[in-house]
C-alpha cells in the first residue's frame, strides 16, 4: 500500500518502448533507482495512450506529483496530455523526469540528456526542473473534434505520413532508426502534395501546396532531424517550418541537411513563429496530423501556445 505518495516518484515504464528494450533493460534501470535512494512505485503500461490514464489518476486520486517516464518520446507524450487532462492540480506542480529507452529520444535532444541510465538517474536525483511551452492543438478524428497536448513538434503533410508509416512498422516489430528511414524514402512515392491555409492570429500568412510543415516548442523529431532549428522551448512561440511542393529528387538531395537546420536555406522553405495557428486544407482534402511522433487526425487544425505550462527535470 502506498503510505506517502507525495514523496514517492510515480515510474511509468512503458515495456515496448525502444523494440521492447524497457521490457528488458527495466531491472537494471529498478536497481539504479534503487541504489541512488529513490523511493518510488512502478507500473507497467499495457495499451496505447495508458499512461494517459494512469498518470491522470495517479495524480487525482493518489496523490502522487513526481513522475518519472521509462520509455520513449511517445511515453512522454502520453504522460504529459495526463497531466494536463487532470483537474485536481495545476501542470506545473508536477515535475517530470524521463528516463530515455525510445528510438528517437528527440525531446531530450533539446536539452543535451544523457544516454547512458546511470547519467539519466543521475540528472533526475539534481532534480533541476526547467518550465517549457506546451503545445495544444485541437483536430478532428472520425469527425469528432479532439484535444491534444504536445511538448516538441507536430508535423503536417509528409512528415505525418512518415510517422504513419512508422508506427505501423512498430505494431508488426519494427523499429529504431533505420525503419523510420525506410518508411520516408518509401513514403516519397507515395505522397499527394496539400493545398493548405495557414491563419496565425486570425491572419492568413501562407496559401499553397505543401510537401510538409512542423510547427513546435523544441527543435528535433524523427530521431535527430532538425526541423526547427530555431526554436526555443520556454519564449512563449510556436516555429513553424513550412516547405512548399518540391521535387523528390531534391527532397533526397537535402535529407542530410534535415540534421543540422541547413535544409531552411533552400527556396522552397517559409519559417514563422507566433501564439496562435490555424491550418486548412483546401478544398475539402484533409491535411493529416502527428504530434511527438503519434498519428492522430486530420484538418482543420487549431495550435494555441501555453507558455511555460510544464516542469520537467534537465541537466
């Protein structure tokens, strides 16, 4: 029975994350925790979107306000939309740490995380919390309006599809980064280029087909490619990269520049940042939607900013 559950970290392990590597690497990762001090309770997540679930009780009903994630971006993802879907406290009185087992680990990117679990232990035991921006976009699903948070990039157009792919290549037990890079080459020939509007603050600033767009609070996705190399995660703006319809062979020619934000420089690339966006897709063809990797919906598409809306622990 959990006696003081405001003391104890709440470890969400997600088994499947990184090819089931958590599954296997969950006992030394226990030890770790362990032998620096930790005093913690742990549960296994057992479905997509779980750890949604269980961080939302976990906070509402038990008490608890230290989480730690073992898994991946997507783990991540899904505990923080628990943290926002609760109503018992407010997000920022939580702080959340995450050890990274994931194939693409592009949240803690951002902050220059630690691989190795010993190293991550150990930045979560100097608990140096850091309040970043929160994304918060509203879309349709089966013609149901939804709500989604996110923390690092949604992506629109190609990089939905790529992310599509990906995940399904998960569900059959593919994974890692040479999958991700399968399902983009193969999505090439395969992708229909949307016609789309984007309104920021009310104001259309974009119209015209497009190859993809991201719009997000850090810098990376699809494990290392920086999509918006400008980004800061705490100033209060979404960035946005839009790159208009381009040829394949140029999309192939510019790959390795995805890595380190050159890929802007080339004609086809709109960069903006602001608060509030709205994207369409016209006439009547839906834009689909991924955000930290998890394929959700489609157009029409309404990103609001929440400034500083989320503790987490970094270096």
């Amino acid at each position: 029975m959990i006696t003081d559950s405001n003391n104890n970290w709440y470890v969400i392990v997600n088994p499947h994350a990184g090819s089931k590597k958590t599954q296997e690497d969950w006992p030394k990762i226990r030890n770790l925790l362990t032998d620096n001090g930790f005093s913690f309770d742990c549960i296994f997540t057992e479905y997509q979107y779980h750890a949604t679930d269980l961080t939302k009780t976990a906070i509402e009903v038990n008490g608890y306000r230290k989480v730690i994630v073992v898994g991946g971006d997507g783990t991540l993802n899904e505990v923080i939309n628990g943290i926002f879907r609760q109503d018992k406290v407010i997000p920022t009185d939580i702080s959340v740490g995450l050890i990274s087992v994931g194939t693409g680990n592009d949240w803690g990117r951002m902050y220059g995380m630690p691989s190795d679990y010993k190293e991550q232990i150990e930045v979560i035991k100097r608990n140096k919390t850091f309040l970043q921006d929160v994304g918060k976009v509203t879309y349709l699903h089966h013609d149901e309006d939804k709500v989604h948070y996110f923390m690092n990039i949604a992506g629109m157009g190609f990089d939905a599809l790529v992310a599509k792919k990906s995940n399904i290549a998960k569900q059959k037990g593919a994974s890692g980064i040479i999958t991700y890079m399968v399902s983009l080459i193969t999505g090439l020939f395969q992708f229909d280029y949307n016609y789309i509007e984007i309104d920021r603050n009310g104001e259309q600033i974009f119209a015209g087909k497009v190859f993809t767009m991201s719009i997000g609070i850090c810098k990376y996705n699809g494990g290392g490619m920086m999509q918006l190399p400008f980004a800061i995660s705490n100033d209060g703006l979404f960035d946005v990269t839009v790159i208009r319809k381009v040829s394949r062979l140029k999309v192939i020619r510019n790959i390795k520049n995805l890595y380190d934000g050159s890929f802007i420089k080339i004609k086809e690339v709109e960069t903006f940042t602001g608060k509030e966006f709205k994207i369409n897709a016209v006439p009547q063809k839906s834009v689909f939607l991924e955000t930290d990797g998890e394929s959700l919906g489609n157009s029409p598409l309404n990103f609001t900013l929440l400034p500083l809306a989320v503790k987490v622990i970094i270096c």
